[in-house]
C-alpha cells in the first residue's frame, strides 16, 4: 500500500474513532482493554498522535517519550483528540517524503514518512475498534487489503522484536492463512523473539488460524477471541497468543 492511501485511511479512521467515542462518552468502559473507559482511549490515543507527528514534523532521529495527555473529559477532551488527530494528517501529507527521523520497528518501510502513515493508520484502526466496542455495536468493516496488511506488520515487526511475550519452551510453528486475500505467514515459536516468515512453507504445523483478514486482523490484536472453526490443530498456540499476544 502506498502512502497516501494510508493518510487516508488514518483520516477515515480517526473520524469514526471521534464519532464512536462520542457516542459512548469519555466514562463508558472499554472492554477491548478492560483498564480504559473512553477517556483512557482517547488521551493515548491523542497521545500517540502528537508523538507521531513531532518525529516527522521535527526530523527527530532519537526517541522521545509520549507527550503527557491532559486531564480533560466530555466535549473538551473529543475536541483534544481531533485536534491531535487533524494536526498528525496535515503533518503526514505536508512533509517532505525524504524527511529523515526515528522509526521503531525491525521491518524495514520504504522510507520514514512510510512508516509513520502506516503505523499511524493502524494504530488509529485499532483504537476505533475499541471506541465502537465501548459504544457496544458490531466493529464497522477493515478493507482485506488493509488488514492483511496490519497482520503482517504485526507479525513481522511487533512480535519480531525482543519484547514480544509469545515464546514456547520447544519450538513450535504456528500458520496464519488470510482466506480473502491468500496471505500466509509461517510463525516459529521458541524461547526467541517469533519468527515469522512469509508464506506457506509446505512443514508441518502444530496450529493453523484462517479466516478473513478482517478477523484475522481484529483477532490477532486481540480484539475478538481467537478462537472457532478458524483454529485447527493444538489450542494452547492459540490460547498462548490470547495471554501474551498484546502489544
């Protein structure tokens, strides 16, 4: 996916994110993340918008800690997080495309702009899920393509760094198939930081997920059960995903 498709995304996202908080109000509980209610959701997320947008704006090539988010409520703190949220859209689709600053993933992105508009328009994605499961109705639809795409960054860059949780005494190989779009991804499991790698590679595997790249989307980040006809082989992988899977 491109760049701007990803701002664009990252626009429509952060919208519906906005109008299902609204809706819900910054005191309704989230149950996707049982320790927020809204207002939780929208100060990180408002958080994270504005130190997205300061490594791009800024070109800074060192990190930077999250920017403190204040202690607003109703109207006041959904008014905070569309102005960070506007304000990381206009940054994203003003910068220059060669701009050089921090990224944090082990995957390499074709440039530091790239990076950012993606894991900003998922990271926006996924935090809309949770407003609309704050809000209690069925989480609006994730385009295949953009889905797949957030379980491959998921897989390949969260769960490929040294603090990814999702370990097993012995090796053990996990394969997640999206049945819409034909993605595979073969995760080795060990005492290591998983392995994942791109394909089908014709071994055996001790559990299989498949289903849409939607659910497998929603699932993987822990926002549906993985869980159902979807799962073959040993359950414990997937449970095993289901206790320390979250980033």
């Amino acid at each position: 996916m491109k760049t701007d498709e990803f701002v664009e995304i990252l626009v429509r996202e952060g919208e519906l994110l906005a109008e299902a908080a609204g809706r819900a109000g910054t005191e309704a509980p989230v149950p996707t993340c049982p320790q927020w209610r809204v207002a939780d959701l929208l100060r990180h997320t408002g958080a994270v918008h504005r130190w997205a947008a300061g490594f791009v704006a800024e070109a800074i090539v060192d990190p930077v800690p999250f920017p403190d988010a204040p202690e607003l409520v109703g109207p006041e703190l959904l008014a905070w997080f569309r102005e960070g949220h506007a304000d990381l859209v206009r940054t994203l689709t003003e910068a220059s495309a060669d701009v050089q600053c921090w990224t944090f993933l082990p995957t390499a992105a074709p440039s530091p702009l790239a990076f950012w508009a993606r894991r900003q328009a998922h990271e926006t994605a996924i935090h809309r899920l949770d407003a609309e499961a704050a809000l209690g109705v069925e989480f609006g639809a994730v385009a295949p393509e953009f889905a797949e795409d957030g379980v491959e960054e998921l897989l390949t860059g969260f769960h490929a760094r040294p603090r990814s949780r999702v370990r097993t005494p012995e090796p053990r190989v996990l394969r997640v198939r999206a049945a819409d779009t034909g993605a595979v991804w073969t995760v080795h499991l060990s005492p290591e930081p998983p392995r994942t790698v791109v394909g089908d590679l014709g071994e055996p595997v001790d559990c299989e997920v498949t289903g849409t790249a939607a659910w497998l989307y929603a699932a993987l980040w822990n926002r549906l059960p993985l869980a159902g006809p979807g799962v073959s082989g040993d359950g414990e992988l997937a449970r095993l995903w289901i206790d320390t899977g979250r980033i």
